[in-house]
C-alpha cells in the first residue's frame, strides 16, 4: 500500500509474535499504530504473515492494565472470576510505590519465613533478553535458589535437551532460510503455514523450485499441498517411524561413513539398536507402509544437502526427547549438519523463546546454557554479580513448581508476562494450585486469567513500547524499539523488575537496557562481537559472531561440536507408549494446538480486532466421517472429556485429522483445551503431553 504519508512517524523494530522474528515497521498516527508493514529483516525480507501485519491494536485495547492494583481485603476468593473490563470488586488503584512495596514485602515476608527456595518465578519468552536476564537475575540473587523457568518447558525442553546432550549446543545449526540452498527438507510435527508462516513462504518456494519437502504430521495441513511425500503417521508413533527411517540407511548402507567416522561417537551401539526397526515391521505401528518409509529413507541419505525442521509435535510428548535424539542422529548419519543447505532447525514459538532461554531463565542453567552446578560458573557469576554464590542444585520446572504449590513448598510466586492459569496441562490443577498461593505478583499488560488470582497487579508494557532485543530461531538477535509510550502509568518490565529488586534488598543500579546488555555480554560468549550499538546501526546480527565487522553464522558446526572430542553423539531411542492411550472410556485421541490468528492464550490476539473478527470462536475439528458416524453437523456443540475434566465446544468438519483424532485449539478459555491435556512429563525435557490425551467425544443434547 505505500507510502501514503497517513502516518506521522515510521519505527523500525520487530513482530511480537512468532519465533520467526519478521522486522516491521510500525506506521504511527496520533500517537496510535495505525499499519505495519513488514521490514526487510534477514528472517522476513519484508514479508509478514496476518499476525505480524494486523495484530497490533491490542496494545490500544481497553482492558490494558494502566494503573498497579492490590487485592481487596473484602475481595471474593480467589479464582477465574475477576471481569477485565471491571476489576474493582477484587482490586484496588494503588501507587507505584504503594504496590512495588506490597509486592516486595510480601515475597521478602516468604523469603523469611520459609527460606528463598519458597518463592518461585516464571519469567516471559515475550519480553526482551535484558527482561529475561533480569529476572532470572532477581530469582537467583534475590531468592538464592533456581526456581525460575518459563514457557520454554512447555514448547522445546525436550529438543533443547537433546541437542544439549547430542551437539552440545540448544540452538539451531542452521537458520531456516538455509532452505533455499538445500535439496531435501523434513517438516514434522511442525504445522509452519498456522504458526511460523513467513518460514512457510520459504518451504513453499523451496518446493517451487523442485525441492524435496517431506512432511511428517499426524494431522494434515498446509504444506500437505507442496510436499513430495506426506506422511500422515498415527499419533505418538514418531521413533518407531523414525528409527525405521534410519534403519534402512544404515541397512543399506547410504549413511555419510566418512561423516560419521569424522564427526560422531556412538556408531556401532546405534546401528545394533535400530536393527529391531526394520519398514516392514514397523508399518503398522506407524500407518506409513514401508516402500513410503524406504523411500523416504533412501531420499533424505541420497541428497547432496538435507535439512530437518521440527515443532512442538515432535516436543509435547513424555517421549518428547526421544524424539528429537532420532531426528539429530538422523541429520548426523547423513552428514547433514554443518554445510549450507544442511542442518537441525527445531522452529521457535514464541517472539523471545530462544534469547529467554540464551539468557538463563531456565532453572538447570544460568545464561548461555551455563550449568548452575559447576563450580566455575557459579564462581563467574558470583564474581559478575558481586555476590552471593548462585546455588548449585537444579530449581524445579513449570509443572513442578505448580506440583510443589501443593505440597506447600513453594508459597509465593512472582509472574511476568506468563499464563499458566491457561498455558498449564490439566489447568484446572493449575488453577487451584495458584489460587492457594499465599503471595503472587503478576506483572503483565492485561488482566489474564492468571491474574485473577494475583495478590498485587504491576502494569508493564506492551512490546511496542518498550526498548530491548529479542532473538529469534535463526539465532538473530534483534533490536526492538519503541513506537509508544505505555499507556497511564505502565512501565518497561526491565524497570519494573529492577525496582522490586531494589526494594528486595538488591543492589542493582541499572538505568537502561543497554547497561544490561553489556552485563549480560560479560557472561555470555555467544554475544561476542555483539554490542549494543551494532544493533542499533544494524538492527540484526546472528549469533555466534566471528569479528566486530563480520556478519554471524547461518551454519555451525561445519568443523565439529562444542563437546567434548568435538563429536556429535548418536543416541538410540526406544519406542515408549504416550502416557496414556484410548480404551473404552476414552476411545479417541486429543491433539492440542495453534490456529493461524491466535498466539497461544489469546490475551494479545482475542484483543486484536481484525483477528478476533476472522476467528472470534472457540471451535474443535473432526472427520467428516466421524461426524458423520456420532449424527453431528458442523457447527453442532460437542462435549470433550478427558480423565482431567470436560469442555463443551462447537465442533468443525476437517479432513486433515484422522478418524480417531480430535483436534483442540488452547487460545480460548471458554473450552480451555488445558482442562483435557495430561501433565505427564517428558523425563528429560520436563515438558508434558500437550500432543496426546485418551478423550471420548459427545454430542451436547439438544445442541
Ligand atoms: Fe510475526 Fe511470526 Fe507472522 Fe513473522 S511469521 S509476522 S514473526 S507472527
């Protein structure tokens, strides 16, 4: 639409939604945004998707949280009752000072009562880098213990542990755009066109062009159109179908025998392993026959150069690791990894999920991946932080920390810019858990569904208004720049975070992002050659950073692993069964998921108009055939019920989910797919089941 000159002023910053991190220009009118257009990012190149390009009115929604606000002492009890637009029977207006001392004093009154650890902290994957860094800081150095994570545990622990434990590195080894230089790509468990559609614009062109795409998902979907093979496996069948994959490279001997004589450890006990996968013997397990698993098997080892991309299909599954261990030795037996158009892209969800993560909010590292029970690190940190010791034992995980609420453990929470009350599995647990908290702050831009049960309220700012960097699943750090200023009294997270430490006793002096971005450079090797003031000139520089005045790396580990030796290892997986599996009570499957116009809970996007307007309902999609076979019609109301709980919801006619399955969106509360979902944990990644429950579909009479 160019340049019409209907704005008065134009500035450069970054998407808040998806890990793809598309730069955008917000186009500003009165003080309002009124048009985005995409910017030309090294993720996006001027492209947007609907989220990015309309989804920015939110921040000028009514219900934005303008002034700081304390439970009432006559307020009802806690629980999701509290009316956004109405808050006054549950809160009351105080003053800044007012709240940041009720918030401070009643998690200092915890801290010595019951000792740091009965405090705990979910920190944001939608707030800057120097915000995360802060807050685990606070955590850590406020509280002395590690109880801090945030919505990482609930999208890619799991692949994030095992590439910790594979390659020795959490991030991807090659940007998604290394597409274009590939000539073999797997999608699975990804659905990119719904939740990083701009990476999709590349996979479609890439396909365009005559590359091999192969998708893997139970569940139909966009790229179904432009992929060479689909595989549609059953639900929670991912190792076996991978495991047989491999075998035939290894039976046939296709694997890169140089690559892996070079590169890797653990050969010999591997190929022993998948020996027992042979197509034949796992085609029914999976539903793919094997001339499809060959096939395919036979491709991917026979390109010049393969890439793997995977999302939360393959992560959300008590099997979670397993999965993504058979995905990398996949890459490794091929030699695709470390070359251009080779390499392991798990694809990112959230805007920051990656810097989040990169900057130590996470209860097992400290910034970079650093372990909290090393010696040395601990010792570095005490050092950058003047103090004290960080403590060496791994702090619980998301769902731990709710599990420990229970057991009275943990007794005070502070919360940014997180919804567990809606991002939990089996959320009314959650729920109650937070509910008996007896001290929580919640510091978020709208009265969530977690805030509803918040003791203190702190107004912060929306992403566009606010200054800091952010990282995407390229690995690019990015600089974010403000286009507003908050509305009422809401302040930047980072200063919010840095005020109630000072009042927890905290000797912190920080005056502006910046000054944490050098802190934060002081520990954090990946930041080398990355300063502020490079971002601010250049607005993206991709991590890891050769030189001051050369660009980073799309592609690492072209000359060996950060592990010891230098080799990447091969770790076999066996087939575990989901946690939980259809009997006579609960015949079908439930699959939880996104949709293309929401981002996660909804606070952000069910307060955009123009997405809101397209995707105003909650909905749940089944065959047609299975429709058919229960005498529903689209439209009708269908009650879900899991062995958690039940939600009532219309039901749509989609042939890309199997007979067997029902598929749930989680971003609208009024049929929270979280009520269903099983909280059982992946042992390694601590990251639940989100992607396979045992339900029972129904008709709602009379509906
Ligand atoms: Fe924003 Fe992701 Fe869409 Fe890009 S693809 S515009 S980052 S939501």
């Amino acid at each position: 639409h160019g340049d019409s000159g209907d704005f008065d002023r134009e500035v450069a910053s970054v998407c808040p939604y998806c890990g793809v991190g598309c730069q955008v220009s917000f186009k500003i009118k009165d003080e309002r945004i009124v048009r985005v257009d995409g910017a030309n990012g090294p993720a996006n190149e001027n492209r947007l998707c609907v989220k990015g390009r309309f989804g920015f009115d939110y921040v000028a929604h009514p219900h934005r949280l303008t002034v700081p606000l304390i439970r009432r002492d006559d307020a009802p009890a806690k629980g999701l009752n509290v009316d956004p637009a109405n808050p006054w029977t549950h809160f009351r207006q105080a003053t800044w000072d007012e709240a940041l001392d009720a918030a401070a004093g009643g998690l200092a009154g915890l801290r010595q009562a019951h000792g740091g650890a009965s405090v705990a902290g979910f920190g944001s994957a939608k707030c800057s880098n120097e915000e995360a860094y802060l807050f685990q800081k606070l955590i850590r150095q406020g509280f002395g213990h590690n109880n801090v994570d945030h919505c990482t545990r609930l999208c890619h622990a799991s692949s994030v542990a095992a590439l910790m434990e594979n390659v020795g590195s959490g991030a991807v080894t090659a940007t998604f755009n290394e597409i274009e230089n590939a000539d073999i790509a797997i999608v699975i468990g990804a659905n990119p066109v719904e939740n990083h559609p701009v990476a999709a614009t590349y996979f479609k062109q890439f396909a365009k062009r005559g590359g091999e795409l192969v998708v893997m998902d139970p569940r139909g979907q966009g790229l179904k159109r432009h992929a060479t093979h689909m595989l549609q496996f059953r639900p929670g069948t991912d190792v076996a179908l991978l495991n047989a994959i491999m075998h035939v490279i290894v039976e046939e001997g296709l694997h890169d025998r140089q690559y892996v004589d070079g590169f890797t450890e653990g050969f010999d006990a591997f190929a022993a392993h998948i020996r027992d996968f042979a197509p034949e013997k796992m085609a029914e397990l999976c539903g793919i026959d094997a001339d499809t698993i060959r096939t395919v098997a036979r491709k991917f080892a026979g390109a010049r150069a393969g890439m793997i991309f995977w999302g939360m299909g393959i992560s959300q599954h008590i099997h979670g690791t397993d999965n993504s261990r058979c995905l990398i030795s996949l890459a490794l037996l091929c030699g695709h990894v470390g070359r251009p158009g080779t390499g392991l892209h798990p694809l990112r969800g959230q805007n920051n999920v990656q810097g989040a993560s990169d900057a130590g909010l996470i209860p097992m590292f400290l910034p970079d991946y650093q372990s909290v029970s090393n010696v040395q690190v601990r010792d570095m940190f005490a050092g950058i932080w003047g103090g004290p010791q960080v403590d060496p034992r791994p702090g619980l995980t998301v769902v731990e920390i709710i599990d420990a609420i229970d057991r009275g453990e943990i007794r005070g929470m502070y919360i940014l810019g997180e919804n567990p009350a809606m991002s939990d599995p089996d959320v009314d647990h959650a729920r109650a858990a937070l509910a008996r908290l007896d001290h929580m702050v919640v510091q978020d831009i709208f009265l969530t569904e977690t805030a509803n049960y918040a003791d203190v309220i702190l107004p912060a700012s929306a992403w566009p208004e606010k200054t800091g960097t952010v990282t995407n699943t390229n690995r690019q750090v990015q600089m974010g720049r403000p286009a507003l200023t908050a509305p009422g009294q809401a302040r930047e997270d980072w200063a919010i975070t840095v005020a109630l430490a000072r009042r927890l006793g905290l000797d912190w002096t920080y005056d502006h992002p910046r000054e944490v971005f050098a802190e934060m450079k002081a520990s954090m090797k990946s930041l080398d050659n990355i300063t502020w003031e490079r971002l601010e000139a250049e607005d993206a520089v991709t991590y890891p950073c050769p030189a001051p005045d050369r660009p980073g790396a799309a592609v690492v580990f072209g000359d060996g692993f950060p592990r010891e030796g230098g080799r990447a290892k091969l770790t076999p997986a066996q087939v575990t069964p989901p946690a939980e599996v259809p009997d006579a009570d609960y015949p079908m499957i439930l699959i939880t998921g996104r949709v293309l116009e929401h981002w996660h809970t909804g606070s952000m996007t069910r307060r955009s108009g123009v997405l809101d307007a397209v995707e105003p309902q909650a909905f749940c999609t089944l065959h047609p055939r299975t429709l058919r076979a229960k005498g529903l019609q689209p439209g009708d109301l269908v009650r879900l019920t899991t062995r958690r709980g039940s939600v009532e919801v219309a039901v749509r006619a989609d042939r890309a989910v199997s007979e067997d399955t029902v598929f749930l969106p989680f971003a609208f509360v009024e049929s929270a797919a979280n009520v269903l979902t099983n909280p059982q944990l992946d042992p390694f990644g601590k990251i639940p089941e989100f992607k396979f429950a045992a339900a029972r579909v129904e008709p709602v009479a009379g509906s």
